[in-house]
C-alpha cells in the first residue's frame, strides 16, 4: 500500500513538474527568509500559517487543473 502511495505522488511531480517547482520555491523562500531577517517565533508562526494557504491554493490550482 505504502508503494502504491509512493508512486503515486512521483507521478503527480512528474506529471505537474511546474506546480511542485512553485511550491518548491514557496517553502525554500519561506526558510531563507526566516533565517535573514531573524523573524520571532510568533512572526515565523503566522508566515508558515500563510504559506500552509497558499501551499493549497497552488496545489488546488496546479494538480487539479
């Protein structure tokens, strides 16, 4: 079962190249720009909060259009 899963989530980065590269760069962005700034944990808390919503409407967007 865990193989079917595995498979199936490759294929959809195969598949959706563009979409996974985006959220890529999201969550990449995300981190550099917590690391130089040196963001408090409440700040970082609502920035990964907004990056979780933007995760999903991108996904949303890419993977089901």
């Amino acid at each position: 079962m865990r193989n079917k899963n595995f498979m199936k989530n490759l294929l959809l980065h195969i598949r959706y190249p563009w979409t996974a590269i985006c959220l890529l760069i999201l969550w990449l962005g995300l981190a550099v720009m917590c690391t130089i700034l040196g963001l408090t944990n409440q700040e970082i808390t609502w920035l990964v909060c907004g990056a979780g919503m933007a995760t999903l409407v991108i996904a949303m967007v890419g993977f089901w259009g």
